[in-house]
C-alpha cells in the first residue's frame, strides 16, 4: 500500500517540485496540497495521511502550531518539516509540536528520501545541516530555557497572535476561530499584556522575531 503523503507549503512551485518528487518513488502517493496551516489541519481530519511534509512559515497558522493540532488529534501521522530556518528554535519548536523529522529547503531531494524512510519506521530524523548548529547551542548553554513571555501564551492565544500580525481584523478572526468577538479581543488583551506589548504594531515585530509570522507569508 501507498504511504499516503500531504504537502503544506504556502509556495506552489514548491509544493510541484516536490509533487514531482515523491510521486516518482515507488509507494508513495500525494493524495493533497495545502497552502496555509489552517488547511492542512482540516486535510488531515478528513483524510488522515501517513505522513505531512510540513512547511513552518506558512499564513493563517504557522506549521509548528498546526503540526501541534494534527499530532493531538492524530498522533499516529507523522510530520517532517521542510523549512528555510535552520535557527535553533524553530527546530526545537517543530519536534516539541511532535514533528518527526527537519530539514532545511535547500536538501538533495535524496535526504528528503530518507528523512521519509526514517520517520515511518518511527525514527526521528534530524538533517546533519541543522544537526551542527542546535548542537553547538546546546553546548554553550544557549537552549537551556525558552523565552518565558512566549512560553506562557497557550497554543489559541499563539494562534490569535499570528492573524493580528497577518492583518487579520478582530471579525475575521473570530470568523476563522469559530469564536465570538469579545472572545478574540479577550485573547488580544491577555496577549498584550502577559508580552507587556501596547501596540498592533510591536505584536507585529514580536510575532516575526518569535517566527509565529514572516515579511513574505
């Protein structure tokens, strides 16, 4: 049988290349694409994939709270992200949601290969390019603890963080979130005010420094 494989990459030439790929391997199969975390979450309930190749710098949720939500609620997929960070705290994000697997976006498509082989025989795989970097911060003491502001904002308020920082109005959101409005701007006040920010626009700053959003999702 086919292991069943989805793609999340807000990047269609992207997503392509890597169709192109996979599908070229003998028993692997992309039965979906996504373009934003939010729709590769629903992909996953509804068609339940083996695998998801996981982008992290995605619109509407980023990839490391959408892989948080897929492994909650279908902790038998696994996730391998392929992302353009090689920072120590995206890594450490990513398998702390529970992916499988990291790798960097300029990989040979052969790691990739192997990345997948690894993870479904439930191995961890960790790209030798990232490897180097997250070791050495570990080394000299720099992984020990995370930033306790970030760390006290719960994965809704995360998510609320990230739609602000998008642009999103406080309607939208609540329309996203399936949520009241007063129940947004509760979370947007909560978030001010355990980060001690004041403004729409230092959340903005806070949420590309934290890697919840970027300049060109």
């Amino acid at each position: 049988m086919a292991v069943k494989i989805l793609l999340a990459d807000d990047h269609k030439i992207v997503r392509d290349g890597l169709r192109a790929l996979l599908e070229n391997q003998p028993g692997m199969s992309v039965i979906a694409e996504a373009d934003n975390g939010r729709a590769t979450v629903r992909l996953a309930r509804e068609l339940s994939p083996d695998l998801v190749i996981m982008d992290i710098g995605m619109p509407d949720l980023n990839g490391i709270d959408a892989t948080r939500q897929i492994i909650a609620e279908l902790p038998s997929v696994k996730v391998i992200a392929l992302s353009m960070h090689s920072d120590r705290r995206f890594v450490v994000q990513m398998f702390r949601a529970g992916a499988s697997g990291y790798l960097l976006k300029d990989c040979a498509f052969e790691e990739l290969a192997r990345a997948v082989g690894a993870v479904l025989k439930n191995q961890t795989y960790l790209s030798p390019a990232v490897a180097g970097p997250v070791m050495e911060d570990y080394i000299h003491h720099l992984a020990s603890a995370d930033n306790a502001e970030f760390s006290s904002l719960s994965p809704r308020e995360r998510e609320v963080l990230q739609l602000l920082a998008e642009g999103k109005s406080t309607k939208e959101i609540a329309a996203l979130l399936c949520v009241s409005i007063k129940t947004v701007e509760t979370h947007r006040q909560q978030i001010m005010s355990k980060l001690d920010i004041h403004s729409i626009a230092e959340l903005i700053k806070y949420a590309i420094r934290e890697g919840l959003t970027s300049l060109d999702s």
